[in-house]
C-alpha cells in the first residue's frame, strides 16, 4: 500500500536528513524574518539560508568550499 519501507540487506537504513534539514532550515529563516531580524545565517549542516548582510552594514555574505588538504585555501 506504499505505507512500508523495506530493505533488501540488513544494515540498511533511512534518514530524514536531506528533508529534516532543509526544512528546519526555511523555519529558522521565515521566523527570524517574522521578528524583524534583518541580518542572519542559518546554518543546519549545510542546508545554508541566508539574509541581508554579514555584519549588518554592507559587507556581503562570503561563501566558500575550503580545500579539502585543510591547507587553508578557498578556491
């Protein structure tokens, strides 16, 4: 009836992570605008919502992939 999860080896399992976040993510961010918050980042495990500015003023939001040798470069 489509109601059942069901894997085929065991060890198998399911998450909400990649829904779960995203989700919590829009919530954070249309309550934080609902308080008249102007300048924010949400951040929940890369599920990134974002609004205004970094420092409340005119600096931009930057946003980068660090290089994965940890070598602090980011391309």
């Amino acid at each position: 009836n489509g109601a059942d999860l069901r894997f085929d080896s065991t060890g198998m399992v399911a998450t909400l992570d990649g829904v779960a976040k995203g989700y919590i993510a829009d919530r954070a961010a249309e309550t934080l605008r609902r308080e008249g918050v102007e300048h924010f980042m949400v951040d929940a495990g890369g599920d990134i919502r974002v609004q205004g500015s970094s420092n409340g003023l005119e600096r931009p939001w930057h946003v980068a992939i660090e290089d994965p040798d940890k070598q602090g470069a980011y391309p």
